[in-house]
C-alpha cells in the first residue's frame, strides 16, 4: 500500500503540475494530441511514460536543488 501511494502522489502531482503550467506541457509533450482537450492529453501523456520516466520527471520538478546548482 505505501508505494501504492506514491505512485498515486507522482501521478497527481504531473497532472496538476501540467495542467497549471500548460506552457511547459506544451514544449515537453510536443503537440501531443492537439485536437484533445488539455485535461485528457495531458492524461494520456502521463499514462504513455514508463514509471522511470515519471518518477525522473517528478525528481526534476519537485525535488529542491543543492544550493550552487
């Protein structure tokens, strides 16, 4: 169960994140599906990534830097 809810926490954390900052989701998914509206493209990008790919792109947004970086 714990790392059911993990997983739960990245998934919502990208779709809110995305969905917050159209613009980035825009650059990063490449026009993914354009005719879709945002909420569900933004869904299926996020049910398109391996779970590597996810947890990378959660650690990127949402983990603090090192100072100096």
């Amino acid at each position: 169960m714990k790392e059911t809810r993990k997983v739960e926490r990245i998934i919502l954390d990208l779709y809110e994140f995305y969905l917050n900052n159209p613009d980035i989701f825009e650059i990063e998914s490449d026009g993914f599906l354009q005719d879709e509206p945002l909420e569900q493209r933004i869904i299926d990008f996020i049910a398109g990534m391996t779970d590597s790919f996810a947890v990378d792109k959660w650690q990127k947004i949402f983990m603090p830097k090192p100072f100096g970086d």
